[in-house]
C-alpha cells in the first residue's frame, strides 16, 4: 500500500477510509519511512513544513483539510508536479454562520449581558445596559468569493448596505470599493474573509482601522495574518477603533493578552468551520481526494494552483 504522512490530527472516520487504503504514519510518532511518502494528510494550519516537503521525495499529492492553504508552499509544489487539494464550498455555510454570530455578539453586547443574567447582577443591579442594533448597518465585506457571498446571503434578512472590497470588481449588486481605506471610511462594519498569504498580508492596518474609526466594528474570520494584530490592539485601546469580533490570529493558539481584558472585544478559538456536520464534510472531501488520486490520478478540488495538474 502506499505511504500516507499525516500531519496534525484526523478524524476516526476519516482514518477508517483511509486504512485499506494508506499505511499510515502520522508526524511525531516516531520516525517515517520520508522517500517512500506519496500522498499527505494536513490541514490549514500545520500545512507542510518546508522540510518535510523538501524529505518526501516521491511526494504526489497534498490534501488539506480547509479551504485556506497559506500554509502550503504551493510554488514549491507546483515546481515537483505536486498537486495540492483543499475543501472549498462545504464550509461556506457554516463559516458564514460565524462571522454572522459574531456580528450579532459584538452589536448586541450578549456576552456581557450572559454574564449579567448568570452572575445574579440582574436581580442585584439591575437591568443591563442597552446594546447596538445589528439592523440596517452598513457592511464592508473584505473578500467576496464562496464564503463572503455566503456571508451577504446570510447577512440578508438584517437588511444591511453590502459594500465590498477585492481586487476584481464582481457583478453583484453590492457597492463595489477599490480601495480598502475608501471602504473603511464608509462603513459601520468590516468582515475580513480573504485568503492569507503574502496578498492581504496586515492589509487591515492601522490607517484602515481609523478609517472605520470609533464606532466601528472589525470582524475576522479569515486569517490573522490580515489584520496588523498590534495596530489593532493599540486602536481598540485607545479608542480609534470601536470594536472587534476574532476568529483567528496572528500565532494561533497565542491571542494577545490585552485582548483577552477587553469588554468591546469577542474572542473564538478559530472555530469558524467547527461543527460536527461541517468537520465531516470537509475530512469527507479530505479523503476523496486521496482516493481518487490513487484510482485515477485526478483530484476532486485541486487549489487553483495546481488545477493545471489535474488531469482532464
Ligand atoms: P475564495 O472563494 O477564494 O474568495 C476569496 C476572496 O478574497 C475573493 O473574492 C478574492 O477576490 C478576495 N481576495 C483575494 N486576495 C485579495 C486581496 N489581496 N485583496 C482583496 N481581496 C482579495 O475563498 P473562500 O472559500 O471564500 O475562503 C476565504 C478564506 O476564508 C480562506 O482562504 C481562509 O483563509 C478563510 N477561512 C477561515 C475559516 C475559519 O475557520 N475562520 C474557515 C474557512 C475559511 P479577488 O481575487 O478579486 O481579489
Ligand atoms: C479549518 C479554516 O479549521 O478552512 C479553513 O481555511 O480556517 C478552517 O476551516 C482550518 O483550516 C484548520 O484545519
């Protein structure tokens, strides 16, 4: 049978289709037999390391569990005929779900009001303080692919002013912004869903944040490396940016301490795509890539690198 490298963890079943088909090594358990490694199992953030890429010498195919694959150097892949495959589309739902939450958290204060509920300060002090409608706002999506349009669909019955910035203008009935800076300036809200990577490196800066300014709400649901994570704590701390609603961070699993005291801030452990159903779906497509590709040598969903090594 063909050697499989598994980086990071799987799921059982997951592992069960896989077994009559790979033996198995998973990184860390001791030492893998590198030359004879043909397929790897990684998710988005593990990726594979530049030296594990570079040991794996018969290395055909990289499948990654999420749709972001910054962590996957795909030019070197490319340079070897490595075909690299992520999970796009089964996780726009969900993922949309959670930008969307924590657009709600954030405007209507919940987390605090939980506590105030739960904390018996309700009965002790009072009612609790009046939060910001989530209604009728003006939405800056950064990122209108799969899961920004997902977001919008979603977004809908809020009846918001969807406003968008990407590199290419799309035709939806959006307020379309060439610049970042020019939509910060217009909008109540910023949703971060880009791919990370060199391109949308730190591209929320500083001058973006105070651009959004102190009403302002920063949402992230797409990498860390988006946001200039230091400017952002300094524009939340001193007022020049309003509020922020993280799923994701610069070094994950660290999440600055000054964040973790904030009550304008809501913080998730990168659990965008975090459900039961949307996990099976992804680890699904995870292992039918691998298996086509032993059967056949095509790939279900190659990232948009590789697609030119799919064969036809
Ligand atoms: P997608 O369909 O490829 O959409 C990406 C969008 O970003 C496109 O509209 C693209 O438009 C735009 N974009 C790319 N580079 C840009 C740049 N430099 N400046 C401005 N816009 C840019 O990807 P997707 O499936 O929606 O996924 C997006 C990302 O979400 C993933 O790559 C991943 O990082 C993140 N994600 C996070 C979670 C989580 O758990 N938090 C889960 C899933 C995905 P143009 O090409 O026209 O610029
Ligand atoms: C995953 C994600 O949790 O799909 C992505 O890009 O960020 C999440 O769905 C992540 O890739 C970890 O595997």
């Amino acid at each position: 049978m063909p050697d499989l490298l598994q980086i990071g963890g799987i799921t059982d079943a997951m592992r069960d289709r896989l077994t009559p088909h790979f033996t198995i090594h998973k990184l860390g358990d001791g030492d893998y037999p590198a030359d004879a490694i043909t397929h790897i199992a990684t998710n988005g953030h593990d990726g594979v390391p530049a030296d594990i890429m570079a040991a794996c010498t018969n290395l055909k195919m990289v499948s990654g569990y999420g749709v972001g694959y910054d962590a996957v150097d795909t030019d070197a892949a490319v340079a070897r005929n490595v075909i690299v495959t992520h999970t796009p589309d089964v996780l726009n739902a969900e993922v949309a779900s959670t930008a969307v939450m924590l657009m709600l958290t954030s405007f209507r204060n919940f987390l605090a009001d939980e506590a105030h509920a739960r904390s018996g300060a309700w009965e002790r002090d009072g009612n609790a303080p009046l939060s910001r409608s989530a209604d009728n706002r003006r939405v800056g999506i950064l990122g209108l692919g799969r899961i920004g349009q997902a977001i919008a669909d979603k977004l809908a019955p809020f009846n918001p002013d969807i406003h968008y910035h990407t590199r290419s203008q799309k035709d939806v009935p959006y307020t379309y912004h060439d610049t970042l800076k020019g939509m910060a300036e217009t909008v109540e809200v910023i949703i971060c869903i880009t791919p990370g990577g060199p391109s949308t490196n730190k591209i929320v800066n500083a001058e973006v944040m105070e651009a959004l300014g102190p009403d302002g709400t920063l949402i992230n649901v797409s990498r860390g490396s988006v946001v200039d994570e230091e400017a952002m704590v300094a524009a939340l701390q001193s007022g020049k940016l309003g509020y922020a609603a993280l799923d994701v961070f610069e070094a994950e699993p660290k999440i600055p301490d000054a964040l973790k005291t904030m009550s304008n801030v809501v913080l998730l452990p990168h659990v965008g795509s975090g459900t039961h159903e949307t996990r099976a779906a992804m680890g699904d497509l995870v292992v039918d890539n691998l298996i086509d590709h032993l059967k056949t040598g095509k790939v279900r969903t190659p990232v948009p690198e590789c697609a030119h090594l799919n064969p036809a």
